[in-house]
C-alpha cells in the first residue's frame, strides 16, 4: 500500500512540476500499453481462426494449411 501512496505522490510532484509533459508521458505509455494488448487478442484470435481451419481440412480430407505465422501490429507494412 505504500508504494501506492509513493507512486501518487510522485504523480502529483510530476503534474505540479511539468502538467503538460507528465500529461504526454502518461498518453504515450497508455497508447503503447493499447497496442500491446490489441496484438495479443488478434494474434489469439487469428490462432483459434487458424486451428479451425486446421480441423475443417482434415475432416474434408484436404491438405493442412502451413504452420502458423503471425505478423506484430509494429512490424506490418501497412
């Protein structure tokens, strides 16, 4: 519990000293934080899309798919 009072103060400090900074350093770590969290649920997602895919070839008889490669967010072209 102390390390939440500390981290507080610390907050307050930083907001008195320089708002509008600590303000963008919050923005950008919450932004990065959302993009980490976003690439874990479609890379999740695009696996059980790919595991389904698996399961629907080899009831059809048809050749599996190739082993599962998933591209981050960040390293896209696009």
């Amino acid at each position: 519990m102390q390390g939440f009072y500390l981290l507080v103060i610390l907050l307050a400090c930083a907001f008195a000293l320089d708002g509008e900074l600590t303000a963008r350093i919050l923005r950008a770590a919450s932004l990065k934080a959302e993009i980490y969290v976003m690439n874990l649920r479609t890379k999740w997602a695009a696996w059980r899309m790919y595991r389904s895919l698996v399961k629907i070839c080899k009831e059809n008889g048809f050749p599996e798919p190739g082993p599962f490669v998933y591209v981050d967010l960040w390293d896209r072209e696009s």
